[in-house]
C-alpha cells in the first residue's frame, strides 16, 4: 500500500464519514441551496445577489476564488466546497488553505478514486500475505497527503463523497463523472429544500474568465483552447452527462435551473452549432 492510499484510508475511516455526514446533513437538509458552476454565460448575468441570499452557498474547484473577480454574477459568499483537490490548473489549482480558512468555508467534498472508466473497486495489495486494501470512499491518487494534513491542521473537515453514489451517477452517464455532475446527485442525497444551480453548460461555452488562470504555462493552451478539450473528453463525456440532466434535473420538483442551462437541457440535440443557435 503506498503512502497516499494508505493516508486516504486513514483519512476517511468510519466514524470520521459519518461525522461528516451528519454535519453536511445538518448544513442542507430543507434548505435553500445554491450551486454554482463556472460556465462562461455567467458573465454578466447578474445572479450575485440571489446566488448571496441562498441558505448554503457551494461552489467548485477554483470557484471560491474566481468569485471575487465576477462578484455581480456569482457572489462571494462559499459555505461548501466541492473538489477534486488535484493541485493542477486544469482542476483545483494550488490549494490556498489560508484562503479557505477565511472564507469560512465550512466542509470541502472530494470524489472518490475510480478509474478511467469510473468505476471503484477494491484493489489487490500486490503482496499474498496480506488481503486485498480498498479503493472505495478514497481519494484520487493525485491529491497531495500533505495538503490533506495541512487542511486537517487548519481546522477544515474534508469529506470523501461516497463511491456508491459516484457508482449509480457512473452507471447512469457510462462514463466517469466531472465533479461537478457528481456534486449534484451528492447534494441531493441530502434531502435540501431546494437545490438552485447556476453556469453549468457541459462545455458548450467555456469557462468564465479566470476560472482556469495559468492554464497557458501548464499545458500551452488558453482556457478556450482548454475548454474545447474538455468538451470533447473521452474520460468526462459531456452528451452523456447532459442527457441525463435531461431526463433528471428538468423534472425534479427540488431543482430549479438558471435560465440559460433550462434553455440548454431543452435542446434536442447536443452539439456548439445548436446551441450558438440558442444563443
């Protein structure tokens, strides 16, 4: 067992995830809940203040901090966090802990490793004399030990969102969902009175500006070149995603969608062409 496995177990034993379940139960459950993903049609929409007044305020990956630069559009406040934690501009960029600490975010959610497919399983240990060690309800292999027992020291509950939920999302879409699709059906879990969710476009139109700040020297691509590629992920299908929001989040009495991603849910087919169309 290497080391961050071994830590990711430890981590997240038993009694640890059902403090952590109590406490985001007793964060959402019947309450006014606002999730805000960093869809480029957020620029200029004005939503600031509405996204302010929710109950709970969540936010993804580098959200917390993008927020500040468009605060009309999508607020300042963050109650939760939800991130893949992989310190990498494509995903979390650098965790700024200190930043998390006084922003009062309350509880950071990561999901669970699974394979490229997305699937969690348990893996063998690679050594007969001893029983084969879990993957499920662990996180990524690329999250940095460190940074979790610095977020454990600065006082920051991070909690790994259940590999049987990832499991029924993952059978749903075939493919392994982005963080921000799994966020959904996690905070749903929770029993919210209402979930209101703002900026999710599946790719179709980028990010907001800044949302993905240093991705020209990471991989030598602007963040619509970079946009683009995640649209079109193998890893992360978007079309499978967006399909299921169809059947799912337009027919749930406990959601209510922004008006650009209702627009984009109805249309009748999944491509840039239809929905610069939209537009």
């Amino acid at each position: 067992m290497n080391a961050t496995t071994t830590r990711a177990v430890i981590s997240n034993s038993p009694e640890l995830k059902a403090r952590h379940a109590q406490k985001m139960f007793k964060l959402l459950e019947d309450k006014v809940i606002s999730l805000v993903g960093p869809a480029n049609y957020m620029t200029g929409a004005g939503f600031g203040q509405e996204i302010d007044e929710s109950d709970v305020v969540i936010r993804l990956n580098r959200g917390f901090e993008t927020c500040k630069k468009h605060p009309d559009d999508l607020g300042t406040r963050t109650d939760i966090l939800y991130s893949c934690l992989i310190e990498k501009q494509a995903n979390a960029g650098k965790i700024n802990i200190q930043r998390i600490v006084e922003d009062s975010i309350k509880m950071v959610c990561a999901p669970p490793w699974s394979d490229y497919s997305g699937q969690t399983y348990w893996s063998p240990s690679g050594d007969p004399q001893n029983p084969p060690y879990p993957m499920k309800n662990c996180f990524h292999e690329l999250v940095n030990p460190d940074t979790l027992v610095k977020m454990g020291d600065a006082g920051i509950p991070i909690r790994v969102i259940p590999s049987d939920i990832n499991e029924l999302v993952r059978q749903k879409i075939l493919c392994k969902p982005n963080t921000g699709f799994l966020s959904i059906f996690d905070l749903l879990s929770f029993r919210p009175k209402l979930l209101k969710i703002y900026g999710f476009s599946f790719y179709l139109d980028g990010f907001i500006s800044g949302e993905k700040l240093g991705i020209e020297e990471e991989q030598n691509c602007s963040e619509d070149e970079f946009a683009d590629k995640a649209f079109s992920s193998k890893r992360h299908i978007q079309e499978n995603m967006w399909s299921i929001s169809k059947q799912v989040l337009l027919n749930f009495p406990q959601v209510q969608l922004d008006p650009q991603l209702t627009k984009i849910l109805n249309m009748e087919t999944f491509s840039k062409e239809v929905y610069r169309d939209l537009k």
